[in-house]
C-alpha cells in the first residue's frame, strides 16, 4: 500500500488523491497585457513630447524677450544723449539755441518709425560725420544710424530670431523758463519669425538728459505754448 501511494503521488496526484493540474498564461492574455503596455509607451512618449515641446517655445520666448529687451535698452542709452553737447553751460548760456546739436538737422526729429538726433560724442562742440545717431525699422529689423552723409545703418536684431512688427516714437515736452525739457515714449513690438501669434511688445520712456533753450522751439514739440 506504501509503495502504492508513494507511486501515485508521483504520478502527479496529491497526497487527499486529487490531481494537480499545471496552468499559465494563454496567448490571449498575453496578447492583451502587450496591448496595453503599448498604449502605456504611446501615453508617456506623448506627454514626453508635449514636455519638450513646451519647454522648447518657452525658452524660444525668453530668447525672444531678452533680444527686444536688449534693443530697447539700447535705444534708452544712446536717445538719453540726444542733442548732448560738451560743456552745455557754456555753449548754450544764452536763450537762443544756437549750436549744431541744437536747431537744424541734429535736432531731434521724428519721421514715422524713424527718430534721428545729434550727439557730442567728442565734445568739441561740432557736428562730426559720425555723431548723427537714430533708429528706424527695415525688412523687420531695428537698425542704428551711425554716419551723417551718406547714411550708414547697422542692424541691431536679426528677422530670423526676431520679426520687429512696429516701433513708435511720442514725445513730450515742457518748457521749463526759458529751456524745454522732453521725454520720449518708445513702443516695440516683435514676434516669432514663424508663428505670428506669438507677438511681444514692449515700451519705456526715456527722458532726455539735456533741455535745449526754448528758441527756436524745437519743432518736434510742435507748437509752442
């Protein structure tokens, strides 16, 4: 009877003489555990991609604000000079503006997108063929004047990593006894080369550091009061 049992038992059987059966998976359930690992894949390289995605048109905006940033900041510096001129309590001690940076073609002048002045950068008091200064817009892009005659303008932004949309020029005045203080307000607007909905603007106003005597009224001012 022991050896009996004992030869049952390793024929498959348990020791309460039932049979043990030996199962795993059919291919059905392995079919379906594919199928869903492969929409789990299909999700994260999505959500990946939507990631990078946004990480990259967010670093393409910071690259697009710091390049319209850094324009207007230039402006501000070289237009809080305009009409500058060396020793200014000296040249301009008398009510009529009389000197080069101050009536005639340096005077600070606004033609549309364009603004153009004079500055001193020597301080000699005369108006050298590299101390006609201004901005304008070209083909979508911010140029610097940087000679009288001929004209020369160098580009300050590039249209393919910035597309400038528009740059407007308002000056203010106010006459102060007998010298005229101004300010101007300088809005730029730009945009991504390829995507015109993603526009940026941007403005500041920039005062003038040197007042010009009120005559002759600067004509940018308009009409005197």
């Amino acid at each position: 009877m022991a050896y009996r049992q004992a030869a049952d038992f390793g024929a498959g059987r348990t020791c309460n003489g039932s049979a043990q059966t030996q199962q795993g998976e059919t291919l059905v359930g392995l079919l379906v555990g594919l199928g869903m690992s492969m929409v789990v894949l299909a999700a994260g390289s999505q959500m990946l991609a939507q990631l990078l995605q946004g990480h990259r048109l967010a670093l393409q905006d910071s690259h697009m604000h710091h390049d319209l940033r850094s324009a207007l900041d230039t402006i501000a510096k070289e237009l809080r000079q305009a009409q500058a001129i060396g020793q200014a309590y000296r040249r301009r001690a008398t009510a009529q503006c009389a000197d080069a940076f101050c009536a005639g073609q340096a005077d600070l002048v606004v033609q549309g997108q364009r603004i153009s002045f004079g500055q001193d950068r020597n301080q000699n008091g005369l108006m050298d063929n590299n101390e006609c200064l201004g901005f304008r817009l070209r083909d979508h892009e911010l140029q610097i004047r940087t000679a009288c005659t001929p004209e020369v303008w160098t580009d300050l932004t590039d249209a393919g990593s910035l597309k400038m949309t528009g740059l407007n020029w308002q000056v203010h005045c106010e006459k102060r006894g007998r010298w005229v203080a101004r300010w101007v307000t300088v809005q730029m607007s730009a945009q991504w080369p390829s995507d015109a909905t993603r526009a940026l603007s941007l403005s500041q106003t920039v005062s003038l550091r040197n007042d010009v005597p009120d005559s002759p009224w600067p004509v940018v001012c308009g009409a005197a009061p």
